[in-house]
C-alpha cells in the first residue's frame, strides 16, 4: 500500500459504503479523522469481563474464555449450528451461537480466550451474541506477533457503527498509523518544549495502540491542548481583527439623559453594576469596538447596567438596539424600559422630559401600522431604542446612526445573526452581550473567547430567598399538597407560575401527546444540550408530556384552587393575546399562570411567590434555574416545587442538584459534567459548525488545558496574526474553518 497522509481519504482504507458510513455516522472522512476517533474505554485481554454487568440491545466488546462448544444438526435446513457457552472469573455465562459452525467449530474450543463483539441479544432466559466478531488470543494461526501484541497491550473499545465493529476500526486506526509516514505537528516545537506536551505521533500511538503499562491519558492530554489551541488560534485571530476595525467613539453629554435616570432610580446601583457600567462607558468612548459578555446570576440587574449603556450612546447622539430572542421577552423588555424611563421615553410628547427619547418596538408579528412606525422611527432617529426580535436583523431595517447593539440571552442566538445587525452601523458599532445563564470559566474561554467578560455576582438589594423541592408525582397525596400551597400564597395576596413543558391542544383534556404540539418552546434540554432528546436514560420509552391547556383543565377542576383566576400564556397566542395576558399577571388580575417556558428569562413580576414546574425532569438544570427565576424578585420569599413523574437516575441527580443550591455558576458547572457537550460550540451557540471531540467542558482538568492553549495562542497570534511561519497550525485552522462553514451551507 503507497504511503498515506492524514488528508487521505478513508476510501483509501475502506470500501466506499463502508467509509460512506463512518462519514455519515462519525464525521470521519479522511485519515487525520481518524486519528482523531479515540476509544471509549480499553481493555486487558487478560481479565475476564463481567458478564452480569450486559443487558440486551447493548453493543459490547467482551473478554471472556469458552466453557464448552457444542455442535448439533440445523432442523430446517442442510448444515450444523454450533452453541458456545463463554464465561467470566464470576461464574456468569454467555451463549454465543453460529447458524453455520464451519470453521468456527474448529477454533472455539473450551479453554481458549479471546474477544467477542456483537450486540446482546437474548433467547428464552439466556443472554446470548449470534454470528459474533471474534478473536483469539491463543490462536496458532494469527501467529505468535498477534498474540505477543494482546498479551502486551490494552485493547481499545470504539464506538461503532454498521458492520464496522471495534474489531475492525482498530485494525483500520493500526493500518493508518503505520501507512502514515509523517503526523503532521499543529503545535510550534517551542511551545510544544515549553508546555512538556508529547510528539502528536507519539500521543496518536499512546491513545490508540497502548501497551499495558501505559497512560492512555497522556496521550489524549496532547490531542485535548491540540484541540483546544486550534479553537483559541481561530479566536485569538477574531479577537485580532476586530482590534483592526474602527468605531465611533460615542462620549455622552454631562446632565444628559443617562444622569437623569439616575437620579430618578428608587434604589442604589450594586458595587458590581457600577464597576461594569464604568467599563462600559470606557469601551464605549473608544475607537475599537467593544466586544464584551455580559453574565450574571438570575435577577442580578443586568437589563440595568445595558440600559445605562444604552442611554450613554443616546447622550452621545447615537442610537442602541436590543436583540431578544422572543416576543414575549421582546415586549418585555420594551414595557420595563418604557417604565424605568418613565418621562424619559416621552421625547418630543407632551409631558416628556427635556432629555427623553422614544423607545420602540418591532417584532416580527406586528400589525401593518405598528411596523411601519417602528421602521419610520429606527430610520428617522427619532427613536433612540429599538427593541426586537430577529426581526430586527431583516435588509430592510435601518437606522440614523447605530452606536451599540445589545444582545440578551445570547445562547440562543448565532454569530451570524448578531454580525448582521451589527452591519447597520454606520460603523461597526459596540456590542454588548448579555446572558442570565452562568457560563463556566471553560465554556467563556471557548463558545464567548473572542469576547472580553464581565461578570455580576452580587443580587441587589430586596431579592428574596428561594426554596426549591422536588414533588413525585406519583404520590397523590404530594400532589395534591402542591396545589393547596399554591392556594394558601394566592390567598396570601401572591401570584404563582405553572409551567408546562408542552402546549398541547386547545381542547386536551389530559396529559397526551395528542395534537398539535410542536413548539420551540416545548421544553427539552437546555440550549446547550441540542443532543439529548427525550428521556436521558437510554431506550426508555416516551412519557407523555403535560401541555398546558391540559393542565389549565386539572387546576380548573382541583377544589384547592376553587375560585383562583387563571391565565394561559404561550408562544402561539398572537401578539396581542400575550401582552394582555402579561399586563395582566403584572397588575395582579390573574392569579395563577399556566404557561410555558416563553416565561423563563425578562419576565419580572415582584408578586409571584411561587412557581410549579410540571414535567421538571424535561427540562436541564440551567433552565431550571432560569425559571425559577421567575420568583422571590420581591419582598416575598420565593418558592419553587418541581414535580416529576418516573424520572431516570440522571434526572434525579439534575433535580437534587437545583434543589440544593440557588448559585447559578455552580449549578452551570453541574450541569457540563451531568451531561454531553457535544453541541456546545455547534451552530445554536455561537455560529460554529464543529464540536469539540475531546475537551470536557465540565472538568478542571480540561479548564487548565484550555487555559494554558489560550495563552499560548494569543501570544503566537500576536506575534504572526497570519500564521505565515506556522503552515501547520494553518493548515490546522483552515480545516477547522471549512469545517464550520460546510455545517453553516448544510443548516442554511
């Protein structure tokens, strides 16, 4: 075979539907892919593998030696089945059975050891694996080099796919790395010496063909800092041609607008809002634009530090647009700013202040009038806020002279859509990036590393404790006291939440999946676990979900709640129907609110007391924290019951997990580990069409990795922005990027 390079394709390896395959299955297409296709798990062909550990449907890979062979006629047709029984150290056993014995009945003789791969499968009582891959550690005729190398080496378990078995990829992984004649080197020999990182050649073998006395881990430590120094050389890279743009820099009038809000705040600004507000202003009277994350537990009042923003690019002449990924949280945020403002958003009215402006509202289910306003005031000038949607984000839209473009909840939003507002700048304009999910230190320094980061820890003054349970809906008795601790706080004067994870039909009358009921709003995992879908458990079946109007069905008829008005909000209710309802829950008029999770970020009602979240284990833990948000924003504590109906195992620990603590970056932490972040870098979070293959987001380990690989690359990026003396590391990054723009042309 000619020699081979990482760039090869795998049909040089593979049949063409079997590398079709690994493409379609794996994303592997070429020899460097499948390089990078690490095992699961090893093994040591000398232990035996617990056999009472398997369960059927599951694929494995087994060490295990044959207790006896047997061979008998086949009843309906010419030949001999041949039934072998493997076994364990433990006592368990494991049928494996062959419809054609020939030549198998040769090898599989009791005493001998050896691999079996297939997938479990059962007859009568008995486990068993039929026509399994196999192979023998004392068998003559792979020769004394095979079972030397078995008897030497840790046996990697891979993931499979198709005929393709962990057998086989290993074979394949083994054929490619000795067909490659040079591994190619991302990472310049000085920082490689500096950082005492492996050769890639040598961390490629340690991963994929370990002797026993080995660390695979070592191994995957270097593709681990491989991985995340491409990431950070493609950021450090943004971060420096940003630095080359060109803002005007916006320098706020004294006794202007900003200074007259804040005379007339009821309340005193947290040490923290004052700090990020300064470094706001700064960025803003500078000639580079700013480019800055703005994070902070739930209620922390950040809404606050980017309004005063905003004011300051008015004061300067300028305009500033809010980005929010609802109509509800759009509407939202338009009637808070229009209240703190006060006569403030009076420009040019009569009874508006001397220094007020107009704030206005676009959205993309608008009425024909209401749009035209909002588009004449955006272009006019005359409105010096825009709230919107992604309608914001359409050709049309224009603006006099855009100075800032603040985004909320930016998880929810690609680069791509925040780069196309920030085009109706007259000059790139300032953007500020807010979201209420905590980010882990190992996620900002990834998903948002192109972005400067401030942070608001400290809550302000008047939030209220919240205590959060978990109700098992299988107990009527809890329950039924669920929805009587509802009753006592509305009969208190307070105001609760139900969320559903559904809409549902108008008409449902029970919790089925009857119906119309697709939503982007129906609740799965958070925004950050676009992989998981439906239970986390693995092969359990679907529970039916409860919808709202169902529920709106079940608190109607439960006599605890006899008397208490209740409301419906949802994301296909017209635009009209959703602001009524919120008007009305805010002044009080409806008691209890059966909505969905269009509530869970911007909505401030100080009122509500208590929140039900039904279906809890449907949601993850970040958005359990964002919901129950919701509440404890007064003078009244808050209370939040999350009922759950069967959860599997690791949505007990999500739920255990929210109910033990209100720290939002501890909880954003639990939540990396508790589940995958294959996504985590995919195109709902940042515009970036790849995940990360080996980084754990969640672990600390990985955080010092992806530390040290950012230093490294913004110091060489400094130095070479274009990577002329680093044709690998280019080489590297340009296939990243292609990555990423093939995933972009394959979602648009």
């Amino acid at each position: 075979m000619p020699a081979l390079t990482e760039d090869s394709p795998l049909t040089k390896l593979l049949s063409k539907p079997d590398a079709a395959q690994l493409a379609r299955t794996k994303g592997l297409q070429s020899v460097g892919d499948l390089f990078e296709f690490v095992p699961r798990r090893y093994v040591r062909p000398g232990q035996l593998t617990d056999l009472s550990s398997l369960h059927v449907g599951e694929d494995v890979l087994v060490v295990a030696e044959v207790r006896k062979a047997t061979t008998r006629p086949m009843r309906n047709r010419r030949g001999k089945m041949l039934t072998v029984v493997i076994g364990d150290d433990h006592g368990n056993e494991l049928d494996v059975t062959f419809f054609s014995a020939y030549g198998h009945d040769k090898k599989l003789l009791p005493g001998v050891r050896g691999l079996f791969v297939g997938q479990i499968g059962a007859y009568g009582r008995r486990l068993q694996l039929t026509h399994p891959e196999y192979e023998l550690f004392d068998d003559d005729e792979q020769g004394e080099a095979t079972v030397e190398w078995y008897a030497t080496h840790r046996v990697p378990v891979y993931s499979t796919t198709g005929k393709l078995n962990s057998l086989k990829l290993r074979r394949l992984v083994a054929q490619a790395l000795d067909s490659v004649d040079r591994v190619r080197e991302p990472v310049p020999e000085g920082v490689r010496v500096a950082r005492g990182l492996l050769d890639r050649a040598v961390a490629l073998e340690l991963v994929h063909r370990p002797s026993l006395d080995d660390k695979p881990s070592r191994g995957l430590d270097r593709l681990k800092y491989d991985e995340a120094f491409v990431l950070q050389t493609i950021l450090a890279q943004r971060r420096k041609a940003a630095e080359t743009e060109l803002a005007t820099p916006r320098l706020p009038r004294p006794g202007g607008l900003l200074a007259a809000f804040d005379d007339r705040l009821p309340f005193e600004l947290t040490a923290g809002q004052r700090e990020v507000g300064e470094v706001l202003a700064s960025e803003l009277a500078s000639e580079r634009p700013m480019h800055r994350l703005l994070q902070g537990e739930v209620g922390s009042g950040k809404t606050i530090v980017a309004l005063r923003a905003m004011l300051a690019a008015i004061d300067a002449g300028a305009q500033a647009a809010l980005l929010a990924p609802t109509e509800v949280l759009a509407a939202q945020h338009h009637r808070s700013i229009t209240s703190m403002l006060g006569e403030l958003a009076l420009g040019g009215m009569l009874g508006g202040a001397e220094h007020g402006t107009t704030v206005a509202l676009l959205t993309g289910s608008q009425g024909a009038a209401a749009r035209r306003k909002a588009l004449l005031a955006a272009a006019s000038g005359e409105a010096g806020i825009v709230v919107g949607t992604h309608a914001l984000i359409q050709k049309h839209v224009q603006f006099a002279d855009l100075a800032l473009v603040v985004v909320d909840e930016q998880h929810r939003f690609g680069v791509e859509q925040r780069d196309a507002l920030r085009e109706k700048g007259l000059r790139p304009p300032h953007v500020l990036v807010m979201t209420a999910t905590p980010i882990p230190r190992t996620v900002a320094m990834t998903v948002f590393g192109d972005m400067e980061t401030s942070t608001l820890r400290e809550l302000p003054k008047g939030r209220s404790p919240i205590t959060t349970h978990v109700v098992d809906a299988d107990k009527p008795g809890w329950v039924d006291r669920t929805w009587q601790r509802v009753a006592e706080e509305v009969a208190q004067g307070h105001q609760a939440y139900v969320v559903c994870p559904r809409i549902g039909d108008v008409d449902d009358e029970a919790g089925t999946t009857g119906g119309t009921d697709t939503s982007d709003e129906d609740a799965g995992w958070d925004d950050w676990d676009t992989d998981e879908s439906g239970d986390d458990e693995g092969g359990a079946p679907e529970r039916e979900l409860t919808g709202v109007y169902a529920m709106l069905s079940t608190l109607q008829a439960t006599p605890a709640l006899a008397g208490v008005r209740l409301g419906v909000l949802h994301g296909r209710l017209d635009p009209d129907a959703k602001d009524a309802t919120m008007r009305a829950f805010a002044a009080g008029d409806i008691d209890v609110l059966v909505a969905t999770t269009v509530i869970e970020v911007g909505v401030d009602v100080p009122n509500a007391s208590v929140m039900v979240v039904v279906d809890a284990d449907r949601f993850g833990i970040s958005q359990l924290h964002q919901l129950r948000g919701r509440v404890g924003r007064g003078a009244v504590p808050g209370l939040c019951l999350l009922m759950t109906r069967d959860p599997g195992e690791r949505a007990v620990e999500r739920l255990d997990q929210v109910a033990a603590t209100t720290d939002g970056f501890e909880l954003a932490r639990a939540d990396l580990l508790l589940r995958r972040e294959g996504d985590v870098l995919g195109a709902r979070q940042s515009g970036r069409g790849s995940s990360v293959r080996h980084l754990r987001l969640g672990r600390l380990e990985d955080e010092q990795i992806i530390a040290d690989a950012r230093e490294d690359a913004f110091a060489l990026v400094a130095d070479d922005p274009g990577l002329r003396a680093h044709p690998a590391l280019a080489a590297a990054v340009a296939m990243r990027l292609d990555e990423e723009q093939a995933a972009w042309l394959e979602r648009g």
